[in-house]
C-alpha cells in the first residue's frame, strides 16, 4: 500500500508530510505576533474562530531567515496534541510513495531530529516532515502559556 505525503519548499529543498495531517493549504495572511510565545512561533492565525499557531520552519531547519511573501503558503496541519499552520516557500504536491521508496531516517543518521525519512524519486530526494516532534516540550508549554490554553 502507497502512502500519500504533500509536498513543500524551503529554500529550493523539497520536504514533505503526511497527507493524512494536513488540513488545508492556503495562501499567506496577516499573522499576528505574540510577545510571549517560544521563537519557533512566528505569532497566530484566526481560522473560522479558531487560533492556530504558525510555526517558523525555517528556523527548526536552521536555514536562513527571510521575510514573509504574499506567494507564500501557509500549511494547517494537525499533531498528536494541536493544530498548526507551517509556512511553506511554495506546497508543489500531492505523492504517493511505495515502502521500499521510503529509507527511514535512522537508517541514515541515528537521532535525526525532526525528519521520519527520505523519499526516492526520479528526480531527487524529498525529505520527510515529522510533524509530531516539532515542537520540544518546553515549546508547547511556552506556546500554551502564550495562547492561554494551559
């Protein structure tokens, strides 16, 4: 059985996520910034009533900071604990992706952090997003404190 995964830029590198956390993906909005969130958090997002967090994933991947683009995507997707909104440079696809496609990210560098995996493909690697580790647990309860949820 193939699994189905999305597909987004940073900086020119493909990654991607499970299709099955994802939410929706739209385009760039205004995002609020919140004085005392963690840095990982570049502020929130009003979603029909519902605040949701946008993460900064470019810093969690250490590539360089760069200011937000009206062409940019804002990806809602769903961890084990909450929503959040990721910020993609561009989301390019949709692909599915058989087992022996998918090299496990222990199989490359044991304590890889945030990646599950590589994907092979014709036309590169695409390294795969594990969303649920994201976030460290003192980001969450800072992120809670924040957001007034805990």
């Amino acid at each position: 059985m193939a699994n189905q995964y999305i597909v987004f830029v940073l900086d020119g590198q493909r990654y991607a996520m499970h299709l099955s956390a994802v939410d929706r993906v739209v385009r760039m909005v205004h995002i609020t910034p919140l004085s005392s969130a963690p840095d990982i958090l570049l502020g929130v997002v009003d979603v029909g009533g519902r605040i949701v967090p946008v993460i900064d994933v470019r810093q969690r991947f250490n590539l360089p900071k760069r200011d937000l683009s009206l062409s940019d995507r804002l990806i809602f997707a769903r961890t084990e604990r909450r929503s959040v909104a990721l910020v993609a440079d561009a989301v390019t696809d949709v692909v599915e992706c058989s087992e022996h496609s998918l090299v496990p990210a222990d199989h490359i560098v044991r304590g890889l952090k945030h990646i599950e995996g590589i994907i092979r493909c014709e036309d590169g690697l695409i390294l795969i997003h594990d969303l649920d580790t994201f976030l460290s647990l003192d980001e969450e309860q800072s992120l809670d404190l924040a957001l007034g949820t805990s």
